[in-house]
C-alpha cells in the first residue's frame, strides 16, 4: 500500500473531505473543506486557517508514527480453511 493525501468530494455535498492513508492503508481522516475555500486549504472543523504547507507537515507527522497493525492470525487461518473448502468444491461451514 502506498502513503497518499486524498481530497475528495461526493457528489451533491458541499465540502470536500481530506484523508492521509499510510503505508498500511488505515485513513487518517483531517477534516473538511469548503467549495469556496478549496484553493487555499481552509479547514472548516480547525481552529486556524491549514495551508498546504501544514496539510503536508500533518500528512508527514502521520507517516513518521505509523504502526503496523497487529495480524488477525485466527482470522487469517479461517478465511484460509474457507477458501481451501471452496477450492476444493466443499460448502465451507463454521460450525
């Protein structure tokens, strides 16, 4: 997974959202930004106006403290039992 600063809008809304995602793909949600306001990077939900310089220090910060997230060995292990029955032609089961 790469590290990428999304700014996105979904259709109708009139604001745009701001996500970091790092390099193990959880998103790190900074806030909102008017139509209005998108060319200067005026958070709506900061206390102060955020530049793009500070939206990179912000996306930085994340980056540098990043943790890898712990493995789901037992959850791992099923889904791979279930894909094996499937492979295999099998109606997986849990029970």
């Amino acid at each position: 997974m790469s590290r990428e600063i999304k700014i996105h809008k979904f259709e109708g809304n009139t604001q745009y959202s701001v996500h970091v995602i790092d390099s193990y793909g959880k998103e790190h949600h900074l806030g909102y930004i008017s139509d209005g306001a998108i060319d200067s990077l005026r958070f709506l939900n900061y206390p102060k106006n955020i530049t793009r310089q500070n939206l990179i220090e912000q996306a930085e910060e994340i980056w540098s403290s990043e943790v890898e997230p712990k493995k789901d060995l037992l959850g791992d292990a099923i889904a791979e039992c279930i894909k094996s029955d499937i492979n295999r032609g099998v109606e997986p089961s849990l029970d």
